[in-house]
C-alpha cells in the first residue's frame, strides 16, 4: 500500500447525502475534512483542553463558540490542528488544498468551532 491508500483506509466513513449538487470546496469539507476531524477528534479535544485549563467554560452556546472561536486565534494552536488535519491529505487533496488554502483554512476553523462547542 502507497502512503494514500494508508489515509484512505484510516478515515471512518461518513455518510454524506450526495444527491445535492455541491460546489468542490463543500464537497472537500464532507469527503475529506469531515472524516479527518473524526478521526483526530481526541487529540484535537486535548489539545484545545491544555489550552482551555482552569478556565470556565461557558454554558450558553454563542458564549462558548465566542469562547472556543478566542482559543482558535491562538497562532500556536491555530497551526497545530491545521498541520495535524493537513498531514492527513492524500497527494490529490493537497493539491487541492494548495489552490483554496484561504477557504478551506476557513471550512476548517468552522468546522472545529462547532465539534469543540459540541463536546465541551
């Protein structure tokens, strides 16, 4: 097995309504980003939880996504969960990603914001 098939076989499948035309960037958030952020879930939430540490973490939602959304602008922790979901990219999808690296830095910010608001 070559290096993309090793990263294809890890990822948990998702099912993922197809019938619906998609533009190619949502369509690299459901095929692969989504599978990639399931996959790392635990070291993502260990991660941002040794960031968050004795700090309270709001109860009402808008305040822990603004809570979670503060965390994330931390460059540190910015770049390492972007360089441990980027790391996970087959050959294809990183070049991919190299030609829409501004929106999907963007999906991939949306999308820990509302994981981590969801399990914290």
């Amino acid at each position: 097995m070559d290096r993309d098939e090793i990263i294809l076989s890890w990822r948990t499948h998702i099912q993922i309504d197809n019938t619906r035309i998609s533009l190619d960037e949502e369509a690299f958030q459901n095929n692969t980003l989504r599978p990639i952020l399931k996959f790392q879930n635990e070291i993502i939430l260990a991660i941002v939880s040794i960031e968050i540490n004795d700090r309270t973490i709001p109860s009402l939602q808008q305040e822990k996504l603004d809570f979670i959304k503060i965390i994330l602008q931390n460059n540190t922790i910015k770049q390492r969960l972007l360089g441990m979901i980027v790391a996970l990219f087959t050959k294809e999808e990183f070049s991919f990603y190299k030609l829409h690296d501004t929106a999907i830095n963007k999906r991939i910010s949306q999308l820990l914001v509302k994981r981590l608001a969801d399990q914290l």
